[in-house]
C-alpha cells in the first residue's frame, strides 16, 4: 500500500468511525464488561494515547535517528482518568488527534517515510502508519461491538 494511501484510509477511519462513535448510548460508554476489562471510554481513551504516542513517533523519527518511544498503555488509560471524562469530549479529542496525525504524515518529505523508530522492533515511519490504521480498526470494532479486526 502506498503512504498516501494510508493517510487517505486514516482520514476515512475517522469520518466513518466517528459518525458510527456518536451512536453509542451514553450508558454503553461507561460499562466494564469485566473488572479488569476496559470500558468504551477507557478504550477510546486507550486510542488517544496511542494517537500521542505515534504523533512523538511521526515526528521524532523525521529528525532523530531510530528513537526508542514506548507507552505502558494500561498505566496511562488508568492514570488519565477517562472513565470520567464526558463522551463528547472524548470523541472531540480522538478526532482532532487523529485529523492532526494525517496533517503530520502528509507533511512527511518524501523519503522520510523510510526513516525508522523503535517500539517493539525497528519500522519505517511508513509501516507504523499501516500498522496504526490497523490498531485503530482492531480497537473501534471492540467498542461498537462488531466482528473483530485481527491485530498481533
């Protein structure tokens, strides 16, 4: 898949997905379907988060060399407090993070998608958009309740 194509898919996830998001009753958002299992909230909160950490990655590997940017995802859903925090807001945030995300990779020279960053393993700028775009799916189909997306 070409770069382009990806931000062009990732600008369709958040059209689509955040029109089917709206729908959801507002009771539906804060329910645990297990305690140690996240609300909807809490994994649309888990999607922001992963929307800053790629924003570092996006933009750091443009200008440093394989930098190593990690998150403890549980530790930040926990401590952000999005249980608590109002759907509207949330979906606003999510949003406006990944709109920002597609500016970002738009504005990558070309070439520079080649560039690398280390998470688990050693991708290109590139590969971590796709792998994104395919968190993101893995994670919205588990808050609307539909068919489940792989994800490794």
């Amino acid at each position: 898949m070409s770069f382009q194509r990806t931000i062009e898919n990732l600008q369709s996830i958040v059209t689509d997905y955040g029109e089917k998001l709206r729908s959801i009753s507002p009771g539906e958002w804060s329910h645990r379907p297990a305690p140690a299992k996240w609300s909807k909230k809490e994994t649309l909160g888990h999607l922001v988060d992963s929307a800053m950490s790629n924003i570092r990655r996006f933009v750091i590997a443009q200008y440093e060399r394989n930098p190593h940017i990690l998150y403890a995802q549980d530790d930040w859903v926990r401590l952000s407090g999005y249980q608590d925090y109002d759907v509207a807001d949330l979906l606003a945030l999510w949003s406006l993070l990944n709109r920002h995300i597609c500016v970002i990779l738009s504005h990558v020279p070309p070439g520079d998608e080649k560039r690398t960053a280390r998470t688990d393993g050693e991708h290109t700028i590139e590969w971590l958009a796709e792998d994104y775009n395919r968190h993101l799916l893995h994670h919205l189909h588990q808050v609307l309740d539909w068919n489940p997306v792989a994800y490794p």
